[in-house]
C-alpha cells in the first residue's frame, strides 16, 4: 500500500490554488517552507523509576496574519511531515475563517493510553519546558488535539506560567473553565462540522432531517459531530473508533452511544446497540449520504476513494482525503467541504477564548455559539462564492481564499 506524505498533499493543493490565482512564486513561495520547526527529546521519569525519552515537536508554519495557532497531539505515529503538514492547514484555517492567526502545530511521539496520569503529567511538563521558548499568548499559542485534554491544556499552561514568572492563562486555549477557559469550547470542532454540514444541505436545497449520515472517529470531534447532526434530524446510519464500528441503516441509538464514549470508553466496550459490528475502513464504503471523517489523515486513498458510496463529504479530521482521492471522489460528483472549513470551529472558538483571556472578561455559551455561527456561516459562503466564481472544489476555493488574505498582508507588511 502506498504511503502518504500529508506535507506533499498540501503543497500540491498550496501550488494548485496559486496557479488559478495566477500568482507569481515569489508572491507565494515562502508559504511552501515552516518558518520554524523546533524537535526535542523529552525524558520523563516513568513510575517504576526507569526513564523514557520521548520524541516531540512544534512546528510554526507562518506568522504573517498574527501569532502561530495550532493543537497538540499524542499519538504513536507523530513525525515531523504529520507536524508540518498540520501546521501549514492552520495557516489555511485560520486565514479561511479571518481570525488573526498564523498556523502551527506540535505533537509528541507516545501512546497516552501506555502511561499514567502521572507520567503524562510528567510528559507534559518536560515538553513544554522544552518548547518554552518558542511559544507565549502573543507568539505561539498551543491547544488540544488527538489525545489531548483540557487537563492536559491545563498542565502546559501551569508551568508555562512557572518559567513565565506570573499567571499566562493565554499561552493556551482549549483548558478547563475554572483556569480561563472558554464555554462552548470543547464542543466547538463538532459543532462547526454540524454547521458545515447545514450550510451544504441548504445550499444544495436540502435539510439535516432524515439525511443518513456515518461519521468515522468518535473521538471529541466525531462524537460532538455525530450528536448533533442527530438531535438535527440527522439519520446516523454508522459510527466507529479505533476498536471497529457499527451500521444500522435505519438509525443508530445515538444518545446511548454518545453517553458510553463520553466517558472516554471503547464502541467495543458497548453493550445491547442494535447494528451490526463493522470495520473502519467498511465504515468509509458504507451506504449513506453524508460521510464525516473525524479520525486521522489519509483515510481515503486511491485504493478506497472509488468505493465510497457517500455523496457528501465534511471532513471533521485534518486530512483525511489524499490528493489522488481528491480527484477520484471529484470525478465521481462527490461534493467535500474540506478540512481548512469544515472543522474550523476549534480554532475559532479558540481564538474567542484567547480574546477573553487578555481582556479578562467572560462570555455566556450561547453568546460563543451565535459568534460560531455567524463566522463559520461568513467562511463558508466565501469559500462557496469563490469555488462557483472560478468553477473549482471548494477545497481549491478555501485555499484561494486563504492565500489571497495572506499575500495580501505579506504585501502590506513588505515581507519576502
């Protein structure tokens, strides 16, 4: 099977949208190259007194627009191209949703579910003793990713603080309430997919209701997705995690599922669901309108991409169709509302909560959800309007539109 560079898919498209904008390299090109990648060895003091060193990263695509913004995950399978690609995405998500960020993104190389509480605090700590330097409210703010937590949020923050001399609630976003974190902001990636999801179904003259859906990944994202899309109207047909999936064509018990992976737990751990037991990659070929990938990147391939029977595609993970995919599902008529919009809501409710942290003055959730829905409501139909205008995907068209935000600001500020 073939192995995908997610940094390669992101330049093809990077090169794709410039050439349609006819823009000169020179106008584009340093977006190609991060600005920065810092990589670290972190040893942690394990609990029966061994040390581990793990591998981490953090990478600064740009900060042309604003300080770097991007998440942090744990996962087994991190490396620097993963880091970078992610980075470069949230320099397209944040110019794509107007908020005055640039993009970047860390990870650290470990399987969380193998350590202690302990032990990830001691991870957590080391890392961002080792990443110090690079990041702070006005340079580089982190935030939760795969596997991570607002506890975890919350640790970074405390001994980003420490090194900082004084309390630096905005050095990082995503953390719980009761240290200054944001309402509505754990369910905000979910929720900007529901709305990305909405906005599709009535520019093509349909509705949410009685629409069958399948979402991969029942994480944060996935889950939050996959609840609201159902309390909608929404038919959720199927669902997976790591542990498999299940399909029901006629409507899964949402609410019972949604409470059993709220507490953190496996779909194989559930009992009593009426479906049938699936894999992921039957998940992705499943009968439904509406796909909604929320697991990894490189989902769907070349060797999957002409089986896929879903019409609709809101990617609520970042990259989760490879760029020969891409052009197959295009083939096929398949409309996708890409990754730099569909699961823009993290960044932005992120963005409303490094707002609230300088100004020290807290919204009520429904506030943060209206101020949602109206900036995901403006992105979309950006994207939308330049995709029709220059008859392009509105992958192509989010790209567009963020590149021209950002050259635009390159050329005011005079930088190469």
């Amino acid at each position: 099977m073939k192995t995908y560079n997610a940094y390669d898919n992101f330049l093809a498209v990077l090169d794709g949208a410039a050439r349609e904008l006819n823009l000169d390299e020179s106008d584009y090109i340093s977006l190609r190259y991060p600005e920065r990648e810092l990589k670290v060895a972190c040893p942690v003091r394990m609990d029966d007194g061994s040390v581990k060193v793990f591998e981490g990263y953090r990478v600064q695509h740009s900060t042309v627009r604003g300080p770097a913004k991007g998440g942090i995950r744990y996962h087994q399978e991190v490396d620097d191209n993963e880091v970078k690609a992610l980075a470069a995405w949230m320099s397209i998500k944040c110019a794509v949703a107007d908020i005055p960020y640039g993009g970047a993104k860390g990870g650290v190389k470990v399987d969380p579910r193998e350590l202690s509480e302990n032990e990830l605090e001691r991870l957590t700590r080391k890392f961002t003793s080792l990443i110090y330097p690079v990041i702070g409210p006005q340079k580089d703010i982190p935030a939760p990713d795969v596997n991570t937590t607002p506890q975890i949020m919350g640790w970074l923050m405390d001994e980003y603080s420490k090194y900082n001399g004084s309390a630096a609630p905005g050095v990082v976003t995503g953390k719980p309430i009761e240290i200054g974190g944001s309402l509505g902001r754990t369910e905000a990636t979910g929720r900007g997919v529901m709305f990305a999801a909405r906005l599709l179904m009535e520019k093509l003259g349909r509705s949410l209701k009685g629409l069958k859906v399948a979402v991969q990944g029942m994480g944060n994202v996935g889950s939050i997705a996959a609840i609201l899309l159902h309390r909608k109207g929404a038919v959720i047909v199927g669902v997976s995690d790591v542990s498999g999936g299940l399909y029901n064509e006629n409507g899964l018990d949402m609410e019972k599922i949604f409470a059993h992976v709220s507490q953190r737990k496996l779909l194989s751990e559930l009992d009593s669901v009426s479906g049938r037991v699936i894999t992921n990659d039957e998940l992705l070929k499943c009968d439904c309108e509406l796909l909604v990938p929320a697991a990894l990147q490189n989902q769907i391939t070349a060797d999957n991409a002409s089986d896929i029977k879903a019409k609709y595609i809101v990617e609520g993970a970042n990259g989760p169709v490879t760029t020969e995919a891409d052009e197959i599902l295009g083939q096929k008529g398949v409309t996708i509302v890409p990754d730099i919009l569909a699961n823009g809501g993290g960044v932005i409710v992120s963005y409303f909560e490094w707002v609230q942290n300088l100004q020290s003055f807290y919204w009520d959730e429904d506030y943060v959800n209206d101020l949602l829905s109206n900036k995901m409501t403006k992105a979309f139909n950006e994207v939308w309007n330049i995709a029709k205008e220059h008859n392009t995907t509105m992958r192509l068209g989010a790209y567009m539109l963020a590149i021209k935000r950002i050259v635009s600001v390159k050329k005011i500020r005079n930088l190469d």
